[in-house]
C-alpha cells in the first residue's frame, strides 16, 4: 500500500492511519443529528397542514355564513315570459335613471 503524506499545518497525516471507531462515533453522532433534525421538520410539516387545514375550516364556515345571510342571489335567471322580461328592464332603467338624475341636476345649475 503506497501511503502519501499530505502537506499542510501539523504535518498531515498518513492515510491508514485513523482510528476506524472513532470514525463510526462520528458518523453516529451526525445520524442521530440528522434523524432529529428530519423528525423535527416533519413534526413542523404535519402541524403547519392541521393549522391550514383549521384555517380553511373556518373561511369555508364564514363564506356559508355571508352566503346564507344574503337576501337575493347576485345571478337571477331570466323571467319566464316576455312581459315578465319587460318589467325586469324597465324597473332596472328606471333605477338608472334615478340615479343619474340628480347628477343631470348638478350639471345643469352651474
């Protein structure tokens, strides 16, 4: 076995030469490390989805909520007949005329 030794502070060191045990030891140690640090963030992970899903919970329950308050649905279908039809146009003029009105009025005075 061809041993090289390594130029730098202190010397270098041989490549056979460290101890296999003190080796593990380290290895172990930085398993133990990254096992806790895994189980850590999956713990995070797990909550941060119970917070969002709680959270979710609750804005589903308020959209309920203001929907169910509501008087009139926003979309209402089209009346059946043509009359019905009629005066569903003529009540919705009406009330953009009256509010276009005083607006006429203000234009006019000046």
């Amino acid at each position: 076995m061809l041993v090289k030794k390594l130029a730098g502070k202190g010397g270098g060191r041989e490549h056979g030469s460290e101890d296999p045990r003190s080796l593990g030891q380290r290895c172990a140690g930085t398993m133990a490390s990254c096992t806790a640090l895994a189980t850590l963030l999956s713990v995070v992970a797990v909550s941060f989805c119970l917070y969002l899903g709680v959270k979710t919970n609750d804005l589903q329950a308020r959209i309920a909520a203001l929907e169910s308050a509501k008087e009139t649905p926003s979309f209402r279908p089209l009346p059946d007949t043509l009359d019905e039809l009629k005066a569903m146009v003529q009540e919705k003029v009406e009330r953009l005329l009256a509010q276009f009105q005083p607006l006429s009025s203000v234009g006019a005075e000046h």
